[in-house]
C-alpha cells in the first residue's frame, strides 16, 4: 500500500513539473513572438521615415522642374536639333566663306524672337536653304533712299549696312521688288522681316523675293570662326 502510494505521488509530482514545464515553455514562446511584432513595427517605422525623405525630395525635385519649366517654357517644346553644314556660295563672303562649315540651330526660332543681325538659314520656296542675316525686324519703319543708279535702304531712319560698314547699294534695275513690298508695307508687319546677304547690290535675298515670313526662317546660324 505505502508502495502504491509512493508511485501515485510521484506520478503526480511528474505530472506538476510537466505541466509547469509547458507553462514557461508556452510563456517563452509568446515573449519571443512579442519581440518579433516590436522589431516589425521598428522596422515599419523606419522605412516609413524613409518614405517621408523620398517624398520630399520627390516634391524637391517636382519644384525644381516647375521653375526650370517656368524659366523656360518653350525650349523643351520646340526640341532644337543642331546640324553641321556647309556654306555654297559668295552671297556671305566676308562674313562666311564658301566650302566654310557652319552650326545650324534648327526650330530655335519656335522658342525664341529673332533678333536683329541675327545670321539665319532661309527655306527659299524652290527648295534652296539659304544663308542671309536680318536687317528689319516686325515694326520698323523702312523706305528706299534714291542715290545715283540706285538705292540705299533706310530702317527706323538708319542706313543699313554690311558686316564691313559699307552702306548697302541696290542698283535700279534690282530694286523693283523692294519697291512693290515697300509700297505696300512701309511698316515691316508683324512675324515679317527684310533679309540681305552681305553684299552691298543683293543677292538671292529680300532685293530678289521681298519680306519674308517667320516660318520661313529654319534656324539660326553659330559661325564657327570669328570674323
């Protein structure tokens, strides 16, 4: 009998421990699974920080473009493209020679005004691309002064010269174009201008096919020398 009570109360104390042993193991499991849950949300914590900084350097950079774009709304549109070509042709001697290469800025005109003196490429209407700078910008008065076997020409009550400061001289038998426009638009009107070679009696330019209009004008040139 004690025997049999022995073995009851032992089974019994094994049973205690067992069940206590379960407890701390279950108990050690949930403290761990806690600690994983904490270092998550310090995780989650961290890449959130991280998305606040990506978000304002994202606004940073959306800011940055706006003003660029503010600056400069029409250069990104008008999408310039930048050539090699060479120049065919005496009508620029003196400023550009024949067999010379030049850069031309193709649609740099969309984004920008021309400006006076500015060297251009002209689409002449039988195909020609033609180097000419311009003389008469829209608005400017002109008239034709007659001097002995020919003209000179007069802007805003100045007379037009060459790249070497000679007046430009255009014979009376060259003139009859520039009469015609000249009679009807002593006034350059609006996206209009008069261009000129630099020789002094003309060339393939405003003394042969008058004004021309703005969307003429291909591009600007950039001499690639000085002169």
């Amino acid at each position: 009998m004690k025997l049999k009570t022995i073995l009851i109360l032992v089974g019994s104390l094994t049973l205690i421990l067992i069940a206590l042993f379960g407890l701390f193991f279950l108990s050690l499991k949930v403290s761990q699974k806690d600690d994983a849950f904490s270092d998550n949300k310090i995780s989650f914590q961290d890449n959130s920080d991280k998305l606040v900084e990506n978000k304002s350097a994202s606004v940073a950079k959306e800011n940055f473009n706006s003003e660029e774009k503010n600056q400069a709304p029409l250069e990104k549109d008008c999408q310039i493209k930048t050539l090699l070509e060479e120049v065919i042709g005496d009508s620029m001697s003196g400023i550009v020679e024949s067999g010379e290469k030049i850069k031309v800025l193709e649609n740099y005109y969309q984004c920008h005004p021309v400006q006076r003196n500015d060297i251009i490429i002209y689409q002449h209407p039988n195909g020609q691309r033609l180097i000419k700078i311009v003389k008469a910008l829209p608005n400017d008065k002109w008239q034709l002064k007659e001097e002995e076997d020919g003209y000179q020409i007069l802007v805003n009550d100045q007379i037009l010269t060459n790249a070497q400061q000679i007046p430009y001289f255009i014979p009376k038998e060259r003139s009859a174009i520039l009469k015609l426009y000249l009679r009807d638009y002593p006034v350059i009107p609006e996206n209009t201008y008069l261009i000129l070679g630099n020789k002094i009696e003309g060339s393939l330019d405003s003394t042969r096919f008058g004004l021309i209009d703005k969307k003429e004008i291909i591009g600007k040139v950039i001499l690639l020398k000085s002169f």
